[in-house]
C-alpha cells in the first residue's frame, strides 16, 4: 500500500512538473514554428529540398526501371534525413518520464 502511495506521488510531481513546459507550446501557425530559427541559406536549402520532392513526385514511375525506382527511393530517404537534421527537429524524452513509463510497463 505505502509503495503504491509512493509511486501515484512520484507520478503527480512528474505531471505538475511537466505542465509548465507544455503550457509554451503555441499551435497557431506550426509551418512557421519549422522555419523560425533557420538562416536563409537553410531556408532555401529547405525549399530545394521541397522542390525535388515535388518533382519526383510528379513523376510516371510506370515508365522508369526497378533499379531507378531504388535510386529515387535512397533520394528521398537521403532528402528526409537532410531536411530532419536542417530542422534539428526530435523527440526528446526526459528521465522522469522514461522512469514512470518503466514502471508503468513493470506493474502493467
């Protein structure tokens, strides 16, 4: 009983925590949040990228060999990797949440 007071205590202090943080998070205009900090060399190296994306795209894959369809796939993973790592855009999981989600997965 003490150990299950315990955790749903540890359990409220993470989510007390936690609210602060998620409370600056503005939703209004989620395209302009990605480019916001970028340099204008990056934002133009992003809107190329967007441009051969577009191209490939627009394609008639139908016509083109396995072997070419191989390539534009590793072009676009290679394109996807670029722009993620222009963006330094990533999932970020802080210790306390990683604890209460092992523990949750233990006494589940």
């Amino acid at each position: 009983m003490k150990m299950r007071t315990n955790l749903l205590a540890m359990l409220f202090m993470l989510l007390i925590s936690a609210a602060p943080a998620a409370a600056n998070i503005s939703n209004n205009n989620p395209a302009a949040d990605k480019t916001r900090n970028l340099t204008d060399e990056q934002k133009a190296r992003i809107e190329a990228l967007t441009n051969r994306v577009k191209e490939i795209k627009s394609l008639d894959k139908s016509k083109l060999t396995k072997a070419e369809r191989k390539e534009l796939r590793s072009e676009l993973k290679d394109i996807n990797k670029e722009a993620k790592a222009i963006q330094g855009r990533g999932i970020y999981i802080s210790l306390g949440a990683l604890i209460l989600i092992a523990l949750l997965v233990i006494l589940l």
